[in-house]
C-alpha cells in the first residue's frame, strides 16, 4: 500500500487515476460472454481431489422461488481442467440451449455443467457403475442443491456421447433423483431397464453414426419398450454421431421438458410414449 501511494505521488493523482481505468478496463476485456453467465467453480472433496465446473444462475435469481435445474454432462471432447472445453467447441450448442434468453423466460433453469478429468470417463457402458468423475459431479449437484432455492422435483439430467453413456449409469443407479432425461449418441448394455422405465426419458440418435451403430440403439429402445419405459426416441436420417446439431431445433424439446416433474402420473407428462420418430 505505502508503495502504491509513493507511485501516486510521483506520477500525480490524475495519471493515476487513469492507470487504475486502463487496468481495470483490461481485466474486463479478458472476460469472455461465458465467464459472465457462467460462474466459474472448482470443487474439492474431503479427499483434496478437484474438479473443475460451470454453473449458470438464472437472471433474477430469487431465494424465494424453487428453480428446475438440468445436470449436463459433456462428451469426450470436454474434459480436462480448464473449465472452458465442458460448454465450449462441440459441447456449446447443448449448454447454451437452455442459457437462451427466450428459453429462460419459459424455463428459468440452473445449468451444471461439471468438467471429467482428462482420461477418464463418465460411466463404462458395460457395467453401468459411475466412475469417481461422475460420483463427484453428483456431489457437485449436491453442494449447489444447498447453497440455491433447487425443485427437488425438478432436476434434469442429460448428456451426449460419453456423457450420455452417464445418463444412462444414473438411471439405473439412482432412478429416483430425476425428473427426466435426455440421451444424445450414446448406448448402453443395460443392467436396470426397469430403473429406467420410471424416468421419462427422450432418445436422440442418428441413423449414419460411425461411433454407436443405430442398430444397437434401436434394440435398446425395444427393451425399454417392452418395459413400459415412458421413452420417446428421435433417429434423424442421414446424420452422424452430432445429432445435438439438429436436436435443440426440435420444437417439443422445451415443451417437453418443462413438462416433466418427478412423481407426476405419466399421462399428464407432454410426449410420453415409446414410438419412434426418424427424420
């Protein structure tokens, strides 16, 4: 402090002064859109392990109020640690969705968008268990359930490709903490499909997908199916593995999930049903 004044003093109160803007101004401008919607967050668990997180707080935000919130898990292109790759690139069209100012004033939702660390996954398809990643989202998901006004009947979670392999995972391991969600380009070897059936669920996946075959896709919807799975599944012709370039022009999208509300009979959720739909 005393060398700050001693500057003052020599460059003069004014020149100062404008120092202190330019600086200031600087700072500013090295702030991208999504640092300001987005909070920029790190947790750490009891062990000192760290990951990385995104979370956008509806504007106005009041305590008063419960707000939905939709859990997002990014695909394999979003790991790391720099807390930018999770809502950026391949993964921006699915965060920045929901952040829309249109779709804010229909559905004022929380976004959590938590970042898997490089070389680790969400879930294993095969075995269906969470990995410690996706075990300390939730406790992620936990922490922000307490500090804000969050609809525990409202909580969403969704995911494409290696996040969407999650999506999968936490329905059948903890089926009843949602309300619904959302499966873009990803399969699974169920080992619950009547956990999943208690979740309404939409699918989204595209028939010329080179990563998961839509055939292996379209046998799982027949076991939800046969399930009684309050599913609906969405295959685009002609579209690859990046359905999510087609998916939020859908026009039930919002509808649909502002429907959806955890324990509400299926018949008064919008869109329910296991039907195909290929476009």
């Amino acid at each position: 402090m005393a060398l700050l004044q001693t500057f003052r003093r020599a460059i003069g109160p004014a020149l100062f002064a404008l120092l202190l803007a330019q600086t200031a101004a600087a700072a500013v401008a090295e702030l991208t859109q999504d640092d300001i919607n987005f909070r920029k967050e790190v947790y750490v668990n009891k062990k000192g392990a760290k990951m990385p997180y995104r979370l956008f707080v509806p504007f106005g935000y009041d305590s008063s109020k419960n707000y939905p919130l939709l859990l997002w898990l990014h695909g394999g292109t979003g790991r790391g640690e720099d807390n930018v790759k999770q809502i950026t690139r391949q993964n921006e069209i699915a965060t920045h969705f929901w952040t829309k100012s249109d779709v804010q004033a229909q559905f004022p939702v929380f976004v959590l968008v938590p970042q898997c660390p490089s070389g680790e996954i969400w879930a294993d398809p095969e075995i269906n268990q969470p990995s410690k990643a996706l075990e300390m989202a939730l406790e992620i998901l936990s922490k922000v359930e307490n500090e804000f006004a969050i609809d525990p009947d409202r909580v969403y979670i969704a995911g494409q490709s290696m996040g969407g392999s999650g999506v999968w995972s936490l329905l059948q391991v903890y089926p009843d903490k949602w309300a619904a969600a959302m499966v873009l380009s990803a399969f699974d070897n169920f080992t619950n499909v009547q956990a999943i059936s208690r979740v309404p669920l939409w699918v989204f996946q595209g028939d010329a997908d080179q990563s998961v075959p839509v055939d292996l896709v379209r046998q799982m919807m027949k076991q939800l199916k046969k399930a009684s799975a309050n599913a609906r599944y969405t295959e685009y012709h002609k579209t690859d593995h990046e359905v999510w370039n087609r998916v939020f022009t859908e026009p039930d999208l919002l509808p649909w999930l502002v429907a959806q509300k955890r324990g509400a009979p299926a018949g008064s959720q919008l869109g329910s049903g296991a039907s195909p739909v290929k476009r």
